[in-house]
C-alpha cells in the first residue's frame, strides 16, 4: 500500500466498511459497470479491465473479495470515441470527470460518477464537489524509447502530480483528519508537513497548473513499442511493451464476459509479481471510509 492509504488505514479503523457496506458498494459498482460495458460493446470501443479489477478477473472471476472499486482502462484513441459515445447518451445517473477539462476536478484520471450515490474518502471529507461512488478509467499512453527521456518525464510527471495532491490537503483540510491529528503527534507531523507543502506549492504555480503539467506529460505524441498507464500510483510503475495490450484475452467478472490485455500474465506480474498467491489478512488494504449513501 502506499504511505498515505496505510496511515489513514492505521489511524482510522472506526471508519472501516463492514461487510454489508462492502457488498452493496460492490453491487453499486458491478450496475455501473454493466452499464459502462454496454456502451462500449454497442459502439465497438476496446476496454479491458485494469489494476485490481483485471487481477479479480483473472483470480476470483469477479471482485477481489475486499476490494471495493472497479477500474477500467483503454487507449487514448479508444477513450475519445468512450468520451464521445458517454456525452451523446446524456446519462441522467451518471457524469464524466476529467483532469484539466472539468472545472474543480483534481485527480489524476477520468472517472464516471454515478450522481445518485455519496461515498466520502477520510482524505478527501474537505473536497466534497466529487464525493460519489465512481469508477476509474486509466488511459494508456505512448511512452518513450529513450531511458533517458522516459526518467526525466516520470520525475516530473510524479513531482507535479505529487504537488498537486499536497495542494489538495492545503486547500480541503479533512476535519476527521484535523480531529485526529489533535490526539496522535505523528499523524499531526505527517499532515502538517503536507500542508506546508501544500502552501508552498499553491503559491508557486497552484493545483491546476500541476495538473496541466501531468496531463501534458502523460499524453506522448509519438507511438513507439512502449506504453505506460502514467495516471496510475507513478508514471514508470506500468511501463510495458505495447504488445502487452494488442490483443485482448476473454476473462470473467461476477458472470459477465469482459476484456483483459491479450498478455494479462505479463501485466499483472509487472503489478502483483506473484498475483495467484492470495496476500495475508494483514497484508489486505483496511478500506476507510468516512460517510457512504447508495
């Protein structure tokens, strides 16, 4: 896990999903994206399942047991026509967000929003514009031959993205967070240093200038025999031979056929290493969570 998810997990364990809450948050997610599958398969647009959700298909043919998100993914090429396809449907459920283009909107990849639901991260209790149930579509990029030149656009693409999510903390302090911080020193110290941060960065350049920064980064004019998915953890974590996603290979997702890279082992051994081994119960993510309406 990163740093950040482990500390809230460590830190806020009243807020954990239980059971019931994780099953019907799965089920809200699993209608989500029944829909966002049908769009696509109506209008000829190629998606595969991405991250956790590719290794559920693949494992457990449906949701990673505690997981509780879906994420999708999809050239650049293929998300224009799904961008194009999701406006000319209207949904009246369901919104696009996405980095740059939507006002107020500061993560690092588009997400479809179901407008009906409310799930409030601890983290994110002060931004409240983008508190729904939503599902992640990564964008797979070109990425660069050169070693050199790819080195200088992942430090730079993960700096800029990293000022941008201390922004966030400066600009929408999380009051569970402000709360807990009072009882617990190293919690205080680890917040406080983002902030200072935050205010730093804010007053040189701002969040939406960080954001444009990422956002023209990630998009690589030039196809090459790499590509990398630069809106995930970092930009050179998922950095693989095209080739990976030529083709796609039939899995299964909770009784529904769906699409996974043509070389999903390669994929999610780049992610997971050893992903056919169940983790330990203490090695699962703890999910917290500060509020939660379907």
């Amino acid at each position: 896990m990163k740093k950040g998810k482990t500390i809230l997990s460590e830190h806020f364990r009243e807020y954990t999903l239980s059971d019931n809450e994780l099953k019907r948050l799965q089920g809200c997610l699993l209608e989500m994206f029944i829909d966002i599958k049908k769009l696509c398969d109506d209008n000829h647009i190629l998606y595969m399942m991405s991250g956790g959700s590719c290794l559920g298909s693949v494992r457990h043919k449906g949701f990673i047991p505690w997981d509780d998100d879906i994420d999708i993914m999809m050239t650049r090429e293929e998300y224009s026509k799904f961008r194009k396809c999701f406006v000319e449907k209207s949904y009246s459920d369901y919104m696009l967000a996405e980095p740059v283009v939507t006002k107020g909107y500061y993560y690092k990849m588009p997400k479809v929003y179901n407008v009906n639901t409310r799930l409030v991260s601890i983290r994110e209790e002060g931004y409240r514009k983008y508190n729904m149930i939503s599902i992640d579509v990564f964008i797979i990029e070109n990425a660069p031959e050169s070693n050199i030149l790819r080195m200088f656009r992942s430090k730079l693409y993960n700096l800029s993205f990293h000022a941008a999510s201390v922004c966030l903390d400066y600009m929408f302090p999380s009051a569970p967070i402000e709360r807990k911080c009072m009882e617990d020193s190293d919690l205080k110290k680890y917040f406080d240093f983002r902030k200072k941060l935050g205010c730093i960065f804010s007053h040189i350049g701002g969040i939406e200038v960080y954001m444009k920064i990422c956002e023209k980064l990630a998009n690589y004019p030039w196809k090459t025999t790499l590509v990398c998915i630069p809106s995930a953890i970092s930009y050179d974590r998922e950095v693989l031979p095209r080739r990976v996603f030529e083709n796609v290979s039939e899995g299964e997702f909770c009784g529904y056929k769906v699409n996974n890279p043509g070389d999903y082992d390669r994929y999610l051994s780049n992610l997971y290493k050893n992903y056919m081994e169940i983790p330990p119960i203490e090695k699962r993510e703890i999910h917290v969570v500060y509020e939660l309406k379907i």
